[in-house]
C-alpha cells in the first residue's frame, strides 16, 4: 500500500493560494454584491410577511403633526397681532389731541364743506351773515307757529268736551283758561259713565288728529316748507293733549285724570303707562327729525355739523319761548274752578319738550332735499303768520275773557 502523505508534507504553495482564492471569493460574495443578490439572500434568511399596520403609531404620527400645524398657527396669529399693535401705535394720535372735550367741540367747528360752499357772492364772510339771519328769521316764523298750533290744538280739545256734555244736557262754558259746568259737582245729571266719556273725549280726537295730519301732511313731499312745519307742530300739539295730558292727570287729577280716577286706576298702572306715553313720545320726535329739518328749506343748517344749531334755535327755543308766553296768557286772575288746572297746563307744556330733545341726537338724519331749495321762499319773516297770530291770541284772550257757551242738545 501506498503510504498516504501527511498533510504537513504536502506543497505549502499549493494549499496556500487555494486558501487564498476561496477567501477573496468569499469576501467578494459577501461584499460586492448586487441588489438582486442581496434580496435573494435576505429572501432565504428571513421569510416574507405582510407587514402589520401599527394603528396606534399612526394615531400618535398624526397626533404630533396636527399638533405641530396648530403651534405654527398660533405662531403667526400671534406674529400679525403684534404686528397689527405695532401700527396702530405709530398711527395713534396723543391723548391730549384726542381727548373728548376737543372731540365734544370738533362737533361745531368742523366743516363737513368750505364755509363758502352755498355763497352766491365771493365773500364768504357776507354769506354766514346771511345764513346767520336766515335762522333767526326761522326761529321767528318756527315760534309763531308753535304759538298758533297749540291754541288751534287747545279749541279742538275743548269743544268736543263740550259737544259731548252737551249731549248729556250738561252746558259748558269755554273760558281761556279752562272749561267750567255751571250746574256744579254735586249734580243730578253726573254719572259715572258720562264722566269718563265726556272727559275723554278730548283726549281722544287729539290723538286722532295728531295721527293723522302725522302721516297724511308731515311725511308727504308736497307738503314743503312752513306749512310742514305748522303741520309738525299741530300733530305734536294733538298728540301732547293725549300722551302728555295723561303725565299732567296722573300727577294732578285733573283734565285727563277724571279718566283715571273714575277707572280706579292703581298707582303703579298710572305711573308706569306715564313713564311709556313720555317713552313713546320721544320716539315719535326722534323717528320725525328728517321732517323737521326738511321744513327748514336751509341746504346750509342742515348739515352734519350745524343742524344741532337749528334744531336748538327751531325747536328748544320755540317751545320755551312759548311755554312761558301760553303760562302768561291763560293765567287765569279769578279762582278757576279746577283748582290745579294751572299746574296741569304746566306739566303739559313740560312734556312736549321729549318732542324736541331726542332730535338733537339723530345723527343719521338727512334731509331729502331737491332743487328747488335754493330758491324756496319762506326764509324770511312771514308777515302772512304773525298777523294771524295776533288776532288769535288777541280773539283769546278777550274773546273768552267772559266764556262762551253753545248748547246743542236741549
């Protein structure tokens, strides 16, 4: 037998490049692999699984991205903000040019237009004057017809009350300060229901008329000028001698307070419906500034920053003047038989001021005015008024000095 050679005795360098070629094939193998390779060998080590979809994982991922969205929005909202106070501050104005007194007077000095905007001549100096006497001139022809209106307003009053007395065969007679019932208070033909029916029936056809010439006079466009404004003031007139005279009843049991004490009124039902009729009867004023400023016929008080002017001179000093002008007038010199009708006049005269006083807050409103305003008459003193209004107050004063007394039904 052949004796088998040792591994020691064969050829060192043989099995030395042997071993060498199988190691650089191996490290090539397992390094310098191509992609198609490497899958296949990761294939056979580990098999192929679906991968599972991790819901809460995806949960938390959207968590933290709605999360991050809303910090970035906050981010910005808080960057224009500060950036939107940064401006204003630059454009804020100091306090002491901006302080409320200086506000309150910008109110009348402002012009909304150059002064000289409505001058029919180059000096603009000449046409304030003008439009300077222009408004005292409506202030004049605004109180004579104020004056005018309530004593129309007050006769109506009175003789319904006695027309319908007289229905009752109960006679009247109409002095200037109030109306007197000769027959007394301790009469046979009083009664409850008479009472009442004759007492308010005053107060009744007022409130008729007021509503009335309200809608169908004041708020027509044909009706311009002085006579909307004579209109204004006798639907105000009429509607005072219902809302204002409840007021000057509940206070004085007289006039319209007959009505309330007859009904029994409660105290808290009296007071409260007073408390609405001077509500509503600022409204009424509030929602007619448009009419009272288009009677006017003035494009200069008229605008945003005068028509406070006219309305003090046209409407506060109209009713002041003419309160303290009627107080006068129908001052009775005898003992009136209604001890408080003197009082109750006054309240009256009184509560016509909520007519006037909440124009003077209407900021919003604008006259509708054409073109044929600037040539409108009426701008001066009306001559055709003031004679009518001396004779009335003279046929007044002296014509029922001594009373007078119709009977119709006998």
């Amino acid at each position: 037998m052949e004796e088998q050679e040792s591994p020691a005795e064969k050829d060192p360098i043989e099995t030395s490049s042997g071993q060498d070629a199988s190691f650089m094939e191996r490290l090539k193998k397992s390094v310098f692999l191509t992609t198609e390779e490497k899958w296949e060998k990761k294939k056979k080590k580990r098999p192929s699984k679906r991968r599972r979809r991790n819901r809460f994982a995806e949960y938390l991922r959207r968590s933290r991205e709605r999360r991050a969205f809303n910090r970035y929005q906050r981010r910005e909202l808080s960057r224009k903000k500060k950036h939107r106070k940064a401006a204003a501050k630059l454009e804020r104005t100091p306090w002491f040019q901006n302080s409320s007194i200086q506000k309150f007077f910008k109110k009348f000095t402002k012009e909304s237009k150059p002064y000289y905007y409505y001058a029919e001549t180059e000096e603009p100096r000449s046409e304030i004057q003008k439009q300077r006497k222009r408004l005292i001139h409506f202030t004049i022809n605004s109180t004579v017809l104020f004056l005018i209106a309530y004593i129309l307003a007050y006769a109506t009053y009175q003789a319904l009350v006695m027309f319908v007395a007289s229905r009752f065969g109960i006679n009247a007679v109409f002095y200037f300060y109030e109306v007197a019932f000769p027959i007394g208070n301790n009469s046979s033909l009083w009664s409850d229901f008479n009472i009442i029916l004759i007492t308010f029936s005053g107060p009744f056809i007022s409130v008729i008329l007021g509503i009335y010439y309200l809608f169908r006079y004041v708020r027509k466009e044909k009706t311009k000028g002085l006579s909307k404004l004579f209109t204004l003031w006798l639907s105000f007139h009429f509607l005072n001698f219902f809302l204002g005279a409840f007021v000057g009843g509940a206070i004085t049991h007289q006039g319209f307070g007959y009505v309330i004490e007859w009904l029994f009124m409660p105290p808290f039902l009296r007071f409260g419906l007073s408390i609405l009729f001077l509500f509503g009867i600022g409204v009424i004023g509030y929602l007619h500034t448009i009419y009272f400023l288009e009677s006017s016929n003035s494009l200069y008080w008229t605008q945003k920053y005068k028509k406070n002017w006219l309305i003090v001179f046209g409407g506060i000093f109209p009713w002041a003047f003419g309160s303290v002008f009627l107080f006068i007038l129908k001052y009775p010199f005898v003992i009136p038989t209604h001890e408080n009708i003197v009082v109750y006049d006054s309240v009256m005269y009184m509560t016509f001021v909520f007519f006037i006083a909440p124009m003077l807050v209407n900021f919003n409103a604008k006259p509708g005015f054409d073109q044929t305003v600037r040539k409108a008459k009426g701008r001066r003193i009306n001559w055709t008024y003031l004679v009518i209004f001396v004779l009335i107050m003279v046929l007044f004063r002296i014509g029922l000095k001594d009373g007078f007394s119709y009977f119709v039904f006998k």
